[in-house]
C-alpha cells in the first residue's frame, strides 16, 4: 500500500467524523495535529517504560495513530511525505554522527 493510498483513507475518516467542519470540538489544525503526534508518540514511549519489550498489538496500534497524524500533517501543509523522506535520506547520506 503506497502512502497516498494511506492518506486519502485517513481523510476519508476524518471528514467522515466531521473534523474537518469548522465548528468541530476536535479542529484539524496543524498546531492541534502537531500536539497530537507528540502525544501519540510519547504513547509509544510509554509501552517501553518498564522494559524493553512492547506488546505488539499495542505497539502496532500506537505507530499507526503517530502516522496517521504525521500523514495528516503533511497533506494539510502540501508536503509531499514520500519526497520528503526521499530528500532527508540524501542529505544525511553524507553526514556522520559522533
């Protein structure tokens, strides 16, 4: 499944719950989306505090909630994800981490 595909499934479902209408108690704004990932993320986190391994089911459905925001992110800001990885890909190419 290609990241298009993805994302068009993920605007699918957010119009369908309406939170995309102005007056939604949920506004689809970047900055609310932005909190959101780092929320999500920091979920992620969490299935690790006490150990180093995660339920995979749990785990599974916490990186699918960080990319379903990260992919809303990036659509409502017209960045194209797929060429954004490509190009970070290269600019890292050369660079090297102490």
């Amino acid at each position: 499944m290609d990241i298009k595909t993805l994302e068009d499934a993920m605007h699918a479902f957010v119009a369908g719950k309406g939170w995309y209408r102005p007056d939604s108690p949920h506004p689809q704004t970047p900055k609310n989306l932005a909190v959101s990932l780092v929320i999500e993320a920091s979920e992620v986190l969490e299935l690790y505090q006490w150990g180093e391994q995660a339920d995979p089911e749990q785990l599974a459905g916490e990186l699918a909630d960080v990319l379903l925001y990260l992919l809303q992110i990036a659509s409502l800001n017209d960045i194209d994800l797929s060429q954004a990885v490509m190009d970070k890909l290269r600019a890292n190419h050369n660079r090297s981490w102490e």
